[in-house]
C-alpha cells in the first residue's frame, strides 16, 4: 500500500513523556505541532499533540490554542474523539484526544478502491452526526479531508481539530503564510481567504463523498496552488458522485453559496428518512477484515509494552516490544491484506528537526524542518548561513542553516494569488508585489514594517534580488524592470518580454539574466527568455510547452525548466542556447535546482512528493528521492545541500547530497 506508515519511531530528540502519558512513537507533524501516540497510566491510548516551540513563544497563537482546545472539549458525539488533557499554559502546550485505532479513508480507498453506496450512505450519515455536534460546540472544523476520517469498524470518526476555530472568533481562515486547510477539499470561500462557518464543513464533507465513491476528490489531483485556483474559481466535477438521494445531497453540499448548502441536522433528516444501516456492518467484508485485524494489531502493542510513566521511577524495558526504543517492527494486518509498517530509525536526525526518511536508490542524509508557514519557495542568503522560507500567502521565516533551527517569522498578509515575496541575499529587505497598488513593496526583514517601494510597476510579478542585493528585477505583465534597491529608482530602460515574464535569473558573473514565466493564467507555449547585459539584446529557446519551476547551475552553463501540462523536464545547453534532453516525469513537475557544476538537475513532482534525480549528460533519471507531501520550491546550496519546500505539510526538507 503506497501510504506512509501510521507510526514513525521517535526521532532522536522527541520527548519521551509528555505530561503523564508516555509516547510510543510518532503520529504526523504539520506546520502547527506534531502528534505522537501517548499511553496513559491506565494504558489507554491517546494522540498527543504538541505545538512548535516557535508557535509556543506566540503569545497570540497561545491564546488561539487554548481557545481550540476549550472549544473542543466541549465537542460530543460518537464520530469525534473526546478531548482527554490538556495544557495550554505550560512551555510546550499540549493537547491529548481519544486514539481511535483505525485506518484513514484516503489509506482504506488506496488499498480496496471506493466505497459501495451503502457504506459511503453510513460514512455521510456518520460525518453529518460529527459536524452536528462539532458546530454544536462552536466549532468549526476548517480541515475535513479523507486523512481526517478514520474508518473505525463501529463506524467513522472525524479527528485533527487543530486548525479548528471558534464560532465566535470572527476571523478569516488565513494564518501568517498561507491559507489554512487542504486545497481538494476546502470550500471556495476558504480557498478565497474570505471567513468560513458551518457551511465551509459541509461543503468539505460533499467533496469527502465523492472522494470515498470514487477515490478522486472533485477538483481533481495537482499541487496546492493549482487546486486552490480550481477550488476559488471552478465547478466541482460531480461525475464521481454516488447515484440517487445520497448524489443529490452531495451536489447540495457542493454549491458555491454557502447559504444554500445544508445543515448537518437537515442531512440526517434525510438520510434517516431514506435509508436503513446495513444489517451487517456498515464496510464491506474485505474493509471490515482489515480494519479490525488493524485494532488487534494495536490493542497487542499496547498490552504488551513495558514503558515508563511519569513520576514512577524507571523501569526496564523489554527488549522484544516495541516501545520508546528505534526498534523494527513490522505491523501485518493479513486479513484484508492491509499492511502497516514501522520503520527503523536511520539515525540521521542531524542537528535539529527529525529525520525525513526519503526512499531512494542511493540513501542520502536528510532532516525535516517544520515550518511555521505552508512554504512556497526557499532561497539562500548570499553566505549561505541563512534559508528564506516564503509562504503561500504571506509571510517569510528565517532558519539558521548550520542548527537548521528557526531565527524569526515576519508576518505580513498577501492577497489571494497574488504572486510571492523575494527576500535580499543580504537578509535585509523582502520584497512584495501589490498588484492593487502597482508597486513592489519593500519591507524590513527585521520588523516586518514597510519602508519603502519600487514603482510603478503593471501587474507585477514575482520580484528577484541580484545576489549582492544591490538590484531588484521587477517583472510585469510583458516586460522586465530592473531598480537600484538603495535608490529605490528604475535602471535603465524597461526590456520588453514578449512571453510575460516571472522568473528571473542572473548568472553571477552578470552576464546573462534566465527568464522564465510559469503564470497559471498563461495557457500558451512559452519561450526561456535570455537577456544579454553586454548587448542589451534578448534571445529566446522554444521549449515548446508551458513553463513553470526554473533552476540554473552555479557556473551558468545548464538549466532545467519543469512544465505545467507536458510532464517533463527540459534540459537546457545556455552556453549554446538550446535545448539538450527532455524527461519524462511521468506526472507534472513543480520546482527544479542543478548541482553545481550542472551535471546533476532535481526536479520536485507535488503529486507523488518526489525529488527526480536527473543525470543532464544523458537526460535520464538516475535516482528518486521521496520527501513530505506537494514539494514545490527548491534550492541548492553550495555544499550540495537541497532545500525543499513542502506545503501541504508545513515543512522544509533538507536533503545532504554529499
């Protein structure tokens, strides 16, 4: 099953007790806390979540925390787990819930393909009773999504209140560096930034239906800043959802007004009215097997470790059970055929963050760094002692790249698709483009305050920063500006661009600027764009597709440019100014970043978190390296360590090539 393990080993520098549970390994991290699997004094079993420490010193996100997690536990129900602990005032905030030992329906869909109509009629009936008593509370979930439904024997559960927010709150969705929520099946006003309530679940749930009757979501697959275009703009695609009364409701729940969509109350009333459970179960025979054989397996687990508990003295561990030690240990559920793994810890924690544990042909050392952001791109001061995290929407967060440990976050908000921020090899300014105002903000990397701005710029683009800070290339619709940054002044004439423009590369030696566009409006061919200093003159390579990731090589002689719709991954000569190979991906390409002598190009695939190791020589793939969930941005280091930025899971990767 190409699902990752449910539970990872603790890495070398996790907790091994949070307040009184002892934790047995670890769940998942995201770009607010991770979640490990606790055990209780009474040996019961909990999910602990522990927000970041960066998070932790917020005095802001503190009070949200404890407000979510009081907002929670008043949340009933059976299809929710209950709110067991909490501390929301101690060093390192905490919540712990009710662990519910079943598989995820995005892993159950994977394995057994969709749902018959009758389980997917018990799924909606069950999620609607969830919702009732969640926005009963004053909750709102903001996040349903498959991996947030487990498919519990005794019916479904709704878990992962950590983005949730108070009815009373009255605020938007949108948190310092991006839009909250998973970009498939949010609802479009989430995808907007606009406020969500009630109405953004209930849409959530309709797109989750559809998902288990069809394994596909109704915006289809992609990356985030994809799905979110087709989620803000687009028609869901009801063709995956289920026949009769249940596809009506779901059609009902997926209306772009959210006053027209239902009430959880008003779905029970119908599907309580229309169909009766299922004499014998609510799964099919094959799910049912598998998820119960997966109960077993855990409720095993967990009567036979020895652990520590807080407080009572150390006790010694059995060395054939798995517990608190890096053991291997292979979960099978046979019946079903659903498999589950724990792996072996590698080792390879490095200074700070925990072990990415990327699969590849030839392993590598690497660290994931959570993120306070859902990271789009990653740049590199100019020493190289610092890594510029920019998110999504906003936002840009600073990491010590020798302890890979965050300096600061400044927070500024950015419209919704409004393209992102550079920041200053220096680390002195971030620049941001606002399209509303024709200007490229200037803002203090410190403090975050406004200090000045280039302009006037029409719809500008994504800004570049020379890499001794001293310009900023300002791109349009269909040109390109270049300003002194200490004069804040345009240099020299502005150079038309016929192919719009968004990405801008000067080799160091300033001799050529790379350019390349990759707009999600731009439906046409592009050209790679190669700006002469000396001339002042602009040649062209066709690469013959529509453009979008660009990665050049430290000696300026080769470029990789990745493709929105071909699949691929073009290898460029820039020396001769032509192109050499191309790749076949097999699926759309995201970001890209070159050794750096260039025999070597790297290019991110958002839909299956892969890193394609690609030999230019020979344009052929040599090795894959696996990373978090939607890798986007990427950038190579001098020493030969590549960053990638993951968004959909709040983390940076850092991957060391040697």
């Amino acid at each position: 099953m190409n699902t990752p393990p449910p539970i990872h080993p603790l890495a070398v520098d996790d907790p091994r007790t949070i307040g009184r549970y002892c934790l047995l390994g670890r769940l998942g991290a995201g770009g607010m806390g991770e979640v490990f699997l606790g055990l209780s004094p009474g040996r019961r079993l909990v999910a602990v979540k522990v927000v970041h420490a960066h998070l932790a010193r917020d005095r802001e996100f503190r009070q949200r925390f404890a407000r979510e997690v009081q907002a929670a536990r008043s949340v009933g129900g059976f299809h929710a787990p209950t709110v067991v602990d909490a501390d929301v005032s101690g060093p390192m905030p905490w919540s712990a819930t009710e662990y519910i030992p079943a598989p995820a329906l995005d892993e159950v869909v994977a394995r057994f393909g969709p749902l018959p109509v009758e389980s997917v009629w018990e799924l909606a009936r069950g999620m609607a009773e969830a919702l009732q008593a969640i926005h009963a509370a004053g909750v709102v979930h903001r996040d349903l999504k498959p991996s947030n439904v487990l498919i519990a024997p005794d019916g479904p559960r709704v878990i992962d209140f950590g983005i949730a927010q108070s009815l009373g709150d009255g605020q938007t969705v949108t948190i310092t560096g991006g839009v909250i929520g998973t970009p498939g099946f949010m609802s479009p006003e989430q995808a907007r930034g606009d406020f969500v309530g009630p109405a953004g679940d209930i849409f959530s749930l309709g797109s989750v239906l559809i998902f288990a009757a069809s394994g596909r979501g109704p915006f289809g697959d992609g990356d985030a800043v994809a799905l979110l275009m087709r989620v803000a703009n687009g028609a869901p695609d009801l063709s995956g959802a289920p026949p009769g009364t249940l596809g009506d409701l779901v059609a009902q729940c997926l209306s772009p007004n959210p006053a027209q969509r239902p009430r959880p109350i008003d779905l029970l009333t119908v599907l309580n009215r229309s169909h009766l459970p299922a004499p014998r179960g609510w799964l099919p025979t094959a799910v049912a097997d598998g998820t119960q054989a997966y109960s077993r397996i855990i409720a095993d687990v967990t009567r036979h470790a020895e652990v520590t508990i807080p407080d009572a003295g150390p006790r010694r561990t059995r060395p054939a059970v798995l517990v608190l030690a890096l053991l291997a240990v292979i979960m099978i559920a046979v019946a079903g055929g659903l498999a589950y793994t724990v792996l072996r810890d590698t080792g390879n924690a490095g200074t700070a963050g925990t072990p990415a544990g990327p699969s590849t042909t030839n392993p590598v050392r690497a660290v994931r760094i959570p993120v306070q952001l859902s990271p789009a791109e990653v740049s590199l001061s100019a020493d190289g002692s610092q890594l510029f995290v920019v998110g999504v929407s906003g936002g840009v967060q600073f990491i010590d790249t020798k302890t890979n440990t965050s300096l600061r976050t400044v927070k500024f908000d950015t419209a919704m698709f409004e393209d992102n921020a550079a920041v200053s090899p220096d680390g002195r300014r971030i620049y941001q483009p606002v399209a509303a105002r024709k200007i490229i903000q200037i803002l203090d990397a410190e403090s975050g305050a406004e200090v000045g701005e280039l302009g006037p710029v029409e719809s500008p683009r994504h800004p570049d920063v020379s890499l001794d800070s001293k310009y900023v290339y300002a791109p349009d619709g269909n040109g390109l500006t270049v300003f002194d940054a200490e004069k804040k002044t345009p240099v020299g004439e502005r150079i038309p661009i016929a192919q719009s423009p968004r990405k801008v590369w000067p080799l160091q030696d300033g001799s050529k600027w790379i350019i390349a566009e990759y707009s999600l409006m731009n439906q046409r061919k592009n050209d790679i764009s190669i700006y002469h200093t000396a001339s002042s003159t602009v040649t062209t390579i066709d690469v013959g597709v529509r453009t979008r990731g660009l990665g050049v090589s430290a000696d300026g002689t080769r470029a990789v440019v990745t493709t929105w719709t071909a699949n691929t991954a073009i290898i460029l000569d820039l020396v001769t100014e032509t192109v050499t190979g191309t790749v076949d991906l097999g699926t759309g390409g995201t970001g890209a970043a070159l050794s750096a002598d260039g025999s070597r190009a790297y290019v991110a695939s958002g839909d299956t978190a892969t890193i394609s190791v690609i030999d230019t020589a020979t344009a052929a793939i040599v090795d894959t390296i696996r990373v978090d969930q939607d890798p986007q941005g990427l950038v190579m280091s001098p020493d030969n360590r590549l960053y990638v930025a993951n968004t959909s899971s709040g983390t940076v990767s850092v991957i060391d090539l040697g």
